[in-house]
C-alpha cells in the first residue's frame, strides 16, 4: 500500500479530523477537576520541595502529563461533546494511564475489544465515532474504519507524526528503517506499519547484534531465529542492511536512542568509508522534547540524597518504565505504581519490578522511621491528581 498516499487523502476527507472541535473552553472545566492539583501546583511553587513533619519529598522538575498527552486527552472530551449521541470507540488505550481510561469509560467511550492480541472491530458501524490515541494506530486500522465509513478522530501527538514522516523517508530512499522500541508497543506497530523495510531493536545489545551482521559477523541462522517477530516480511539480513535509516518509539531512553544512532553510523563508516557514508546511514532526531526533559529531570533528581523513590505511570507506559530505570541504575529503591491506592495504609506497597515477566511484588515497611526523603517522578500519561494523591498517602504513613 502507497501508506504516504492514502495518509494525504485521509487527511482531506470530511470524517477525519485531528484539529479538535474548538470545544477547549466547553471542556477545560471537566478536564482540570479530573486531573489537575491545587497541592502539586503548590510544590512546583516551592521549588519541587515539600516538607511534612519527618517527610521530604522532592519532586522531579519535569513530570507528568506532557503536552501531546494533555492535547489527546482534551480532544477525546471535545469529541464527547460535539458527538453527544453516536457511539464512541476509541482503538486502544488512549495513553497509558488506568484512571483517564476508566473516566472515558464513564463518559461512554468504549474501547476496542482485544483477543489474544488481536483487536476486534466487529462491533463498529458506519456513522460511529472512532478516536486514535496518542501513540497513534496502524495504518491498517485507519484504512478499515474509513472504509468502514467511521468519522476518526486521530489525536496521535504531532512527534509521533514526526516518527511516521521519517520512516516515509527511509523508504523513499530505499533504507531499512531500524526502529528502536519495542515490538509489541502500540506506537512501534504504528510506525512499523508506515515503515517500507524495518528491524525493530529493543536495546542496544539488540543493535550491536545487528552492526556485527552487517560486519560479517553473525550467524544468519541465529539473526534470523533473533528477530523473526520484529522485522518485516521477507526481511533478508543480507540484502537489507546495506541502507540505514534510525528511528524510535519516541518514550524510549535518549541516551540508548542516540547511542544506537552513533553505532549503526559508525558501523556504516566502518564498512563503506566515510566518501560513501551517507549512501548508506540517515539519520534524524526523532526523540520528543517531553521525553528528554523527564529523563534530565530524573537524572537530576538522582544525583540528590534520596531515601526512596517512587516513580508513578501506568506498567504499560514505556516511559514511566524507562524513569524507573534511571533510578535503579544508580541503585536507588524505587517503586514503579501506577495508582495510589498501591500504598496500603498498612505501611505496604505492591509495585512493578522492571522485568517485565515478574508479577506484581508487595513489600512490608516501606515508608522508613525517622526522617525520609522522597523522590517522585510519574510518566507522562500521569494526570497530576494522581500524583497528589500519592503524596497524600505518604503524609499520611510519615504521621503513623
Ligand atoms: S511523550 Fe512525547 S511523543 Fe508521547 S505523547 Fe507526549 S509529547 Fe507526544
């Protein structure tokens, strides 16, 4: 499918809209009861710092809902109101956040039914009203619900737009897109689908598999047994590793992201030679500024004497993880919730560990005695409320 081609017409139809509704000041008032915070707005005013009897808490200077997650989440209201009465779909998880799903649950959006990780569209009819989310959708899914003669509004955050538009480059100039990200995440499917020829690589050991491929040091057996789920069909490491273009899932890790970018131009130097360099090796910046200023923020906050950590965002969300990563890389204990309710008033907490295999991990005496300093950070599908709430229960626990 020309994906460039049916992207531009889907723009010009009259059931597409990705501007929202102009309804911002008929929704501003739902939206700042459900989600913002007299008492975080106060912390930010004291320089990030709260003191509370024996507790400290210490928040990063860049946290939460950034500003593609706040300008879905509005259109997703907006929609509401200017569809008062048809049926609202929306394809997945609008961003990852437990508690701004479940209030567009209340507010009659439903959500595409997954089985065994295949998404269900049965149920959607002509005329129904069906919402993309942040992290954009397939450009299979689009072409199904247009065709299907749904009105889509599509709320993808304009730098995962960014992301699309350079995978479109890598395949006009013939590249391999290497997608850093991970596979099953809902925006890598995404820009996979607009992508020609693609390699997803999850890490930078995953990449470094790659360079010594292409630096006729692989096993094509093995390379093929390694990324027969996350490249596209029909991929040939030995045809199709001769061209690179870089691209990311845009909540992955910076610091991996360009480290990646600076092997894979480095591996082309060192195969073709610096005269036929960019012959071979594109690359762009496609890391997003909100993703960049939460991760200099933790890594700021880190290098403070902290007690603990507790970093909030769903489990699901890629850059949430990706904080608590930081945190345990300088061997901080930290916990990864995704509501407040994790902290029991029992002076417990069930968290997530950052393997993603573990279950659920519930740990006694997690608040220490005497003075604690801590450290909070959430993701950026975090809704400050929650953060609020958080705090609340941490006063609460230091007062025991
Ligand atoms: S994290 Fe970045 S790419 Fe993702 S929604 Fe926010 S601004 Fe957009």
């Amino acid at each position: 499918m020309d994906t460039h081609a049916f992207k531009r017409s889907l723009h010009h139809s009259d059931r597409y809209n990705r501007r929202g509704f102009g309804r911002a000041d008929e929704v501003a008032g739902s939206l700042e009861q459900a989600y913002q915070s007299s008492l975080i707005g106060s912390i930010r005013d004291n320089d990030y710092r709260l003191s509370h009897g024996r507790l400290k808490v210490r928040l990063a200077e860049a946290f939460g809902f950034c500003w593609g997650v706040e300008r879905a989440v509005a259109m997703a209201y907006e929609t509401r109101k200017h569809y008062p009465h048809e049926r609202i779909w929306i394809t997945n998880e609008i961003i990852h956040n437990p508690s701004v799903n479940d209030h567009l649950r209340e507010m009659n959006v439903e959500f595409i039914a997954v089985d065994q990780g295949v998404k269900d569209f049965s149920g959607v009819d002509c005329g129904d009203v069906v919402i993309l989310p942040a992290f954009g959708a397939t450009v299979q899914e689009m072409q199904l619900l247009n065709e299907r003669g749904c009105h889509i509004v599509d709320t993808t955050c304009p730098w995962v737009s960014k992301v699309w538009n350079t995978v479109e480059k890598h395949k006009k100039h013939t590249c391999t897109s290497i997608i850093h990200g991970k596979v099953k995440h809902e925006e890598t499917l995404a820009t996979s689908s607009f992508a020609g020829t693609y390699l997803v690589v999850l890490d930078l050991k995953e990449a470094q598999m790659v360079a010594d491929y292409i630096l006729g040091n692989g096993d094509r057996e093995a390379f093929m047994a390694k990324f027969a789920n996350a490249c596209s069909q029909g991929f040939d490491p030995d045809r199709d590793l001769e061209r690179l273009g870089v691209a990311n899932q845009t909540t992955m890790l910076k610091s991996e992201t360009e480290e990646i970018g600076r092997l894979f131009e480095r591996t082309m130097l060192r195969k073709y030679g610096p005269a036929d360099l960019n012959d071979h090796f594109l690359a762009f910046n496609t890391i997003c500024d909100a993703t960049q200023e939460r991760q200099d923020a933790m890594f700021s906050l880190v290098d403070e004497p902290l007690d603990l950590m507790v970093v909030i965002g769903g489990y699901n969300s890629s850059n949430t993880t990706h904080l608590q990563e930081i945190a345990i890389s300088r061997g901080i204990r930290s916990f990864h919730i995704d509501t407040p309710e994790r902290i029991g008033a029992d002076n417990s907490i069930e968290h997530k560990p950052l393997d993603e295999e573990e279950e659920l991990r519930r740990e006694d005496n997690f608040l220490p005695s005497g003075p604690v300093t801590v450290g909070i950070t959430s993701g950026a599908s975090t809704p400050d409320r929650v953060v609020e709430h958080v705090i609340q229960r941490l006063i609460a626990l230091s007062e025991i």
